[in-house]
C-alpha cells in the first residue's frame, strides 16, 4: 500500500496594515508573485489585519480576498495598535509556520523565503530578522527613526541574553503552535521584546539572520509622517521597562551596589572628620565626648554627614528593591511557564477533539 505524499509546510504569511490603501494592491501584488516562486515548498496562507484604518484599506484589502482564495482579511473597528494587531493574527493563523511582514515592503518579500529555510534549519520557534548583525544593512532610513532604532536596540541588547542584534523587529518567522500557545499582553512595538522574552523563559531557540531594512519607496513616496514628540517619548519609556524585564538586577542591584561603595567612601571620610575632632575634644566634656566630637564635625562638615548618610540609605533601598524584584521576576516565569504549558495542553485537546467530529 503506497502511503500518502506528506503536504507541503502550511505558511501563514502575517501583514498588518493601518492606512496603507495607498501602496496595498500593489505591495500585496509584489508579496503573493514572491509566494508564487515558492509554491513547490510550501502552502501559503496571507492574513491582512485592517487594524482600523481610516481609509480605504479595508475595503482593498477585501477585493483582494475576494480574487484570491489564500487571502483572509481580518478587521478592527478601531485602531489598536500593532501589537493588538499582531495578536488578532496569530490568533487566526493556522500554519506549520507564522511569517510577519510590513506590507509597505520596506523588507522586501525575498526576507520570507530566508527566514523560512532558517527556521526549518534550525528548528528554531523564533527567527529574526536583522538589518544590524553582520551582513545586515539599512538603507534611506529617516534619521530620526534611524537613531531610535539603532540606540533602542543596542540598549536592550545590554539586558537580554543571547547576543540578539534586534529585539524590536517586526520581521520575523515563528514556529506556529509554539507562536499560538504564548500568552501576549502588549498592545504595541513592546510585544516585540515580550515575544523574545517568553520565548526564553521557555528556553525556545531563537536564531537571527542579516535583513536590509530599505526605505526607498518610503523616501520616493514623500516626506514620512512626523512622528508625535508623545509618541517618541512612549517608544522610549517601552524600550526602558523591556530592559528592565529582562533584567532587573542591572537597574537595581547594580546602582545599589555602586552607591553603596560610593557611601564607603564618603562615610570613610565622615569616620575621619569625626575622629580628628573627638581628638580635640576635652576629656571631661559635659554632655560625653563622642557626642561633641560628633557634633563639632557635623558642623564643619555637615555636607560629608548628609552624602554620606543618604547614599547608604538609597544603597540600602536599590538593593532591597533589586532582590525583590529578582525574586518577582522567578515568580513571574514560572506562572508565565505554567500558563503557556497549560494553554498548549488546552489546544491539544480541542485539536482531538475536533479531529473526533
């Protein structure tokens, strides 16, 4: 008996989109030949989240669904952001294999078939897509945007083990019941680290090949929007809590330590201010001799008393709160370990049992 041919890799190529009616049909029209070429190693599936657009995207993106049976489109009323995005897709995907892609193509669709052949490779759950590790490039990147991205990145690098050249990319490809079984909080870019963080905490692989982050059509297409000062502040404040998530000790422990031995320092030199006077003070001075000593170097140097004081309390206070936080921290993984265990064992039984019917 000849057994049946084992089907090709399910894709689910993941696009989210907000007011992109100007550059849809034609980016998508770009996207599904590049899949075309590809139609001898997989099956694709091209999910078009309208994450609230206010402009015709929506209703674009439906004619195409309509000319194309791989395409599904996805809707939100408002917008959410990408992160909410992201999440409706994975949600909804249903492939061996997750890929997202901006569909302004500012990472051309070639990156799809890289990360694919990378992650079936390794094995990996997650694969990123980098344009800062060697033999990655950026291309007419608006400066701005630029020095948010490269500082951003190398700030969280500092945190996260691994050696991970980008934690913020939004191009990636991720194993699809790995992907469908983490349990996402973030509503914004911060779900990119938070991905890359539970994905650790499950000790999932994460590989990461070179991508050319390219905005020419971008730059051809006109001045890029302005980006809000709010928004940039909130870009900021999310990148630093990501740091600390991934490692608390360096915000906390680490400065705790420092002052501490800056305290050392000051409060040696408080020691010998009070000692020089305690030398002068009159043996049969009223009050005791330690407690004028004290004072007579307080006043000569009251600035030494109070740096020094309140350096070892704030010493005191960081390292406290780091050794709480380190201990949260090992709380937090073992539930975010339990909680994804438990959702992957809750969509196991609902597969058999929709394999039953």
């Amino acid at each position: 008996m000849v057994s049946a041919a084992k089907p090709l890799p399910l894709v689910t190529l993941l696009l989210p989109a907000f007011n992109e009616a100007g550059v849809l049909e034609e980016n998508v029209g770009i996207i599904l030949a590049h899949l075309a070429t590809l139609g001898e190693r997989y099956r694709f599936e091209v999910l078009i989240v309208n994450d609230g657009s206010r402009d015709a995207t929506g209703q674009l993106a439906e004619a195409l669904a309509a000319g194309d049976p791989r395409l599904r489109v996805l809707h939100h009323v408002t917008n959410l952001g990408l992160g909410k995005a992201l999440q409706t897709g994975f949600e909804q995907s249903r492939g061996d294999y997750v890929v997202t892609l901006d569909v302004d193509l500012s990472y051309s669709p070639d990156h799809v078939e890289r990360l694919l052949e990378c992650i079936q490779l390794t094995h990996a759950q997650l694969v990123l897509a980098s344009p800062y590790m060697p033999g990655g490039r950026l291309t007419n990147v608006p400066w701005l945007r630029r020095t948010l991205s490269v500082w951003g990145n190398r700030f969280l690098k500092m945190f996260a083990r691994g050696g991970l050249s980008t934690l913020t990319c939004m191009v990636r490809a991720y194993d699809g019941p790995f992907l469908r079984s983490l349990a996402l909080r973030s509503t914004d870019m911060d779900l990119m680290p938070e991905v890359i963080y539970k994905t650790m905490v499950l000790r999932g692989r994460i590989e990461q090949i070179p991508a050319h982050l390219d905005w020419t059509r971008q730059v051809a297409a006109g001045p890029p929007r302005r980006a809000s000062s709010m928004r940039i502040l909130r870009h900021v404040v999310s990148t630093v809590l990501s740091g600390f998530v991934f490692r608390p000790f360096m915000f906390l422990v680490l400065p705790g330590l420092l002052a501490l031995l800056f305290s050392g320092y000051v409060n040696f030199w408080m020691l010998s201010h009070f000692m020089d006077a305690l030398a002068i003070v009159p043996p049969d001075e009223r009050g005791g001799r330690a407690t004028a000593a004290f004072a007579q170097a307080f006043a000569r140097f009251p600035h030494t008393f109070i740096v020094g004081f309140l350096s070892l309390v704030l010493a005191v206070l960081l390292i406290g709160l780091g050794v709480l936080a380190l201990q949260a921290k090992k709380y937090f993984e073992e539930t975010v370990f339990l909680q994804m265990s438990l959702k992957s064992a809750l969509q196991r039984i609902a597969s058999k049992a929709a394999d039953g019917r």
